[in-house]
C-alpha cells in the first residue's frame, strides 16, 4: 500500500510539474505581453534583418557539434552576449528572467544572455511557432543550460508584421511565484 501511494505521489507531482496555477499562469501571460514589446525594439529587428540578410562567416559555418565545443568564452560567443540586441535584453530582463535569446529565420542565434544550449532550435516548436507568428509556452522544466526550474516563452519578432525570428525567454517559476 505504502509503495501505490508513494507512486501516485510522484505521479501527482509530476502531472502539477507540467501545468501552472491559474494565478502562476497570469504572471506568465503578463511576461509574454512585455517580452512582446521587447521583440518589437528597433534594435532588436534590425539584428535579426540584419543577420537573415547575410550571416557572419562564423554564423555561417556554426552547427551544433561546432556549438556544443566552442566555449562560452569564445570571441564569437561573447559578441553574442554583448551586441546591441544583447544590451537591450539585459536592459529589460529583470531578475524573473533565467535566459533570453533571439534566433533568424533559420533559427540561429542572433544575440543572447548567455550561451544556448543549441545554435538552432529550427524543427522546435519554441522557434517554429514564433515563426508562424503565434507565441509558445513550454512546460515548467529544469533548464540544461541555467539549471533553474523555469518556464520557456517564445515569441515573434516581427517587420512590417511577417515573422522574421524568435525570441525565447526562460522565466524562472521561483521568481515568479514570489
């Protein structure tokens, strides 16, 4: 009997792991709404235009073994995280924000707080849907890369309202449940 109840125990937890309270919830679609305006930055826009009309040559040959061996300390790397589409998002992130980062078209990285744990997420509905112009949510998930319990949101970016990237942004349930 002990062992059944401490299954469904688990079971329990991990079901209300997946889902947020109603309250949680309206935090997270008040998050989306700013992070909205934070896609629509001028700054922002122009990075992603910018990187769709010509990639750099290091951008363009990055795949995800290259990725996943190059250290965050690497020059390509660190101008990712200090670009000015990277300035604007550590302006704006607040401390509910475990990460950000802004992809192309292909789903590239454009700009960052801190290095992704994949190049591209094209294929994955966090940069997919932003591209059909829909906002995403995913479930509450400890982050491989930040190592916080958090809650992804991913959002359009938009020029002259045709979605040309995605910004994805990990919103920590810590912080927001505060």
């Amino acid at each position: 009997m002990k062992l059944l109840f401490a299954a469904l125990l688990c079971v329990s937890q991990v079901v209300a792991a997946a889902g947020l309270d109603p309250a949680l919830q309206g935090k997270v679609n008040a998050k989306v709404k700013e992070i909205q305006t934070w896609a629509a930055e001028p700054t922002v826009v122009n990075a992603v235009k910018a990187y769709n009309a010509g990639k750099s040559p290091e951008a363009a040959a990055m795949d995800q073994a290259k990725w996943a061996n190059t250290s965050v300390i690497d020059p390509f790397v660190r101008g990712l995280t200090k670009n000015p589409a990277a300035e604007v998002l550590k302006a704006k992130k607040g401390d509910v924000v475990s990460e950000a980062f802004l992809s192309g078209a292909d789903g590239g990285k454009v700009a960052f707080l801190g290095k992704s744990s994949n190049w591209s997420h094209k294929g994955k509905p966090k940069h997919e849907q932003p591209l059909s112009g829909k906002t995403w949510q995913g479930d509450v998930e400890v982050d491989e890369s930040s190592g916080l319990q958090q809650v992804q949101v991913a959002v359009p970016v938009l020029d002259g309202g045709k979605a040309i990237g995605s910004l994805v942004v990990g919103l920590s349930i810590g912080k927001l449940a505060k």
